[in-house]
C-alpha cells in the first residue's frame, strides 16, 4: 500500500480556489464534481475532465446516467463497504464499459457510511455538538480501515494506470471520498488551502438542502435516538476539523503523509511518477 503525500509548505500564489465550474449539476446524484484544474506545488496542475468524485447513483435519472456515459469514465472506485453497495445499488447504463473497483469487505465499523454511523452512535439526547464529536472520532480511525485503505490502494493503481476519465464515490461522497481525494491531492502537491477548499465544497456543491433531505431520512432511519436538524445538518455536511484529524491521526502514527502514503496506500516514486505524468498538465 504505497501513497506518498506531501507534507511541504507551500507559496501564498500557488493556492487556487475554483468552485463554480467543478460542480457537475444532477437531479438524483449528488455532491458530483471535478476535482482536477488546481495549481501544483513546481508548477502545472491537475487535468480536467479525468477526475470526477461524487456520492451514490441509486437514484440517478436517466439524464443523469446520460451525463455520467458522456465522461467516459473508464474506471469507478467504489470506496463503500459490501452492506451498502447491496442496499444501494448503483445505476449505469446498459452500455457502460467502465471497471468498478472496490475490495470486499466492509469499509467502516459497522458496515455504514461514517455519517449513517456517527448517528447510530449518538446518545439519548442529540446535539449538533455531540454529532460533531461522533463524526471527528470517526475520522480518526478511517485512515486504518484496512478494507478501506484497500480501496484507496485501487484508486491510485487506477489513476496510475492512465486509463481514462475516473470517478470515486462512497455513499453520500463526503467522507471516505473526501478522505481519498485530499490524500491524492497532497501526493501531487496541491496547496493545503486547496485541499481544503476542495473538501469543503461538499457544503455548497449542487442542490445541497436536497441532499441533506435525502441523508436525513437515512440517518434518522438508522438512529437509536431522536435527530434534531441541527444534529443531522452536521452528520450531512464536512468541517475542517474533521479532516484535520484525519491528517493529524496519520502523522502520529507514521510521522508524515509521505510516510503513510508509501507505508500504508502503495504510492511509492514510480507510480507518483507516473501519477505526474498522467494527471499534470504545465499552466
């Protein structure tokens, strides 16, 4: 499991913040976006067009499904776990071409979404606060999920592949997606601000009050105890708390992201070598 980030400082004109024409606009599939277009640390930046990330496509529309065959994705990394990708089956069109890749197994602790967890989790009497502590723990651990760090492993050998157009998702394309884009997004030298901006457009990507109509029936579904809105409102969206967790959990126990990233995920130099070469285009 090789994947090498990179834990540098970066120059204040090297951070690029593009939002409005990443995000790829649908009625059933949310938080659909692309995540190429940032400027890299030494110059260039990451292709458009080959990086697509979003949440699950069991109810995409048919002319959602049509805008999904239009990109010509030749790969799908599906970092959910067996439970979900057997309750919430994906759509694809009758002529779709494309690899899905995901490791069997489940990818969280109790074969649900982190979000869909950290709700289970919640005590008698829910808070926003209380949820923000349950989504921070998760985040936590996700770095050492082994099924998990399967997955991811996929996604980078994909990437390096050069293949094509590719898409990675989980469930509500926020969390464990989140995670893997941010991780690929230090490994080639996007800005640490970039990175951040990228994972917290989850927040105002698309029809947000739609998704988080649709993830509140769910995570009330799997609730042991009532959910304010305010409760269910956190567990549906990304904070920066969160991901610095993640990021801080991995540098405790590997001393850096590079370290992780070669120990852990499988970017050694010669697939970040060929990650460069495949997905950095000079400005």
């Amino acid at each position: 499991m090789r994947l090498v980030t990179t834990d540098v400082a970066f120059l204040d004109n090297s951070r690029d913040f593009m939002t409005d024409d990443r995000v790829l606009a649908m009625a059933g599939v949310h938080n659909f976006r692309d995540y190429g277009g940032y400027a890299v640390a030494g110059g260039g930046r990451l292709r458009q067009g080959l990086l697509f990330r979003s949440g699950q496509h069991l109810e995409a529309t048919a002319d959602d499904l049509a805008a999904v065959e239009a990109l010509g994705l030749a790969n799908i990394i599906d970092l959910r776990g067996d439970n979900e990708r057997l309750l919430y089956p994906c759509r694809r069109t009758p002529g779709f071409t494309g690899k899905v890749l995901f490791m069997p197994g489940e990818t969280t602790g109790a074969g649900a979404a982190p979000h869909v967890e950290a709700a289970a989790a919640m005590p008698a009497t829910s808070s926003a606060e209380a949820a923000r502590q349950r989504m921070t723990g998760s985040y936590a651990v996700m770095p050492f999920r082994p099924v998990l760090v399967g997955s991811i492993r996929h996604y980078f050998e994909a990437l390096g592949r050069g293949e094509g157009a590719s898409l990675v998702h989980c469930l509500a394309g926020k969390d464990r997606t989140g995670l893997a884009v941010a991780l690929f997004h230090a490994v080639m030298g996007v800005h640490a601000d970039d990175i951040m901006a990228d994972y917290l457009l989850t927040n105002t990507a698309g029809d947000v009050e739609r998704r988080i109509e649709a993830g509140a029936r769910m995570v009330r579904a799997h609730a042991t105890a009532p959910l304010d809105d305010a409760a269910v409102r956190v567990v549906m969206s990304v904070e920066p708390a969160y991901l610095d967790t993640a990021f801080a959990a991995i540098r405790a126990r590997h001393g850096s992201v590079e370290a992780y990233a070669e120990a852990v995920c499988g970017v050694g130099p010669a697939l970040r070598e060929a990650l460069v070469a495949r997905l950095i285009s000079a400005d």
